[in-house]
C-alpha cells in the first residue's frame, strides 16, 4: 500500500515463514539478538537487541538526532514515542545503535541531546 501512494508497483509478498513476536531470539552465529516490537514508524516494526555485544540494530525507529517518520501509512507519532522510551531507553547509555541509514549513535548520546526526546522538538 505505501508503495502505491508513490506510484510504484509492489507485488503481493509471499506469506512470512515464521512471525517474529516481542521477546523472540534469533541466533547468528554466536550472536543472540533478541526481538524487541517498537511500532509508531510502522506497526510491525522491530529492533533487534545484542546485550552481549551492547548493540541494537535499530531500522527505521531511532536516529542520530532524530527519530523515524510517522507521516506514511500507519505511522504514529505517540506509538513510536512510547515505543523509544519504553524499548529503547531502557538500555544500558553505552549500547550502540545502528540505525537502516545515517551515522551510529548511542541510548545515552539519544537520551541527553534529541530533540524528539528531550522535548525540544515539540
């Protein structure tokens, strides 16, 4: 449907294989990243946790000084609000975040200077 609003045709995806839910772990290697639901971007989204490694691969959720839109198709603002706070904020200030585009960052540089956050972006 978002692809449509562009005018690009998307073909209907075929059914997932296995449905990631809140908690889940997935193994790579050596490494377990744990499922973390954040929606607001869009509402499936998710983050995936390493505490081992102090990292969380972020999407489209958390940003160098900035958050991820909520003006597309099913997008909301409040929902991603929370969805930070509650998901996100709660980790250790040292976990990295790399977020689907721009630069790293960490909870702790997010949580002390983006406007989103801090409430200067209101």
């Amino acid at each position: 449907m978002q692809g449509e609003l562009f005018g690009v045709r998307v073909d209907t995806p075929p059914p997932a294989a296995h449905l990631l839910a809140e908690g889940d772990e997935i193994e790579l290697g050596k490494t377990r990243l744990r499922v973390l639901h954040t929606p607001g971007h869009s509402p499936g989204s998710v983050c995936f946790y390493d505490a081992a490694g102090g990292t969380v691969i972020g999407g489209d959720v958390l940003f160098q000084g900035s958050i991820g839109r909520t003006d597309l198709w099913e997008g909301d603002y409040d929902t991603l609000i929370a969805s930070i706070r509650e998901k996100l904020l709660v980790l250790p200030d040292e976990t990295v975040v790399y977020p689907g585009h721009g630069p790293a960052t960490t909870i702790g540089v997010e949580r002390r200077t983006n406007p989103f956050l801090t409430g200067e972006a209101d």
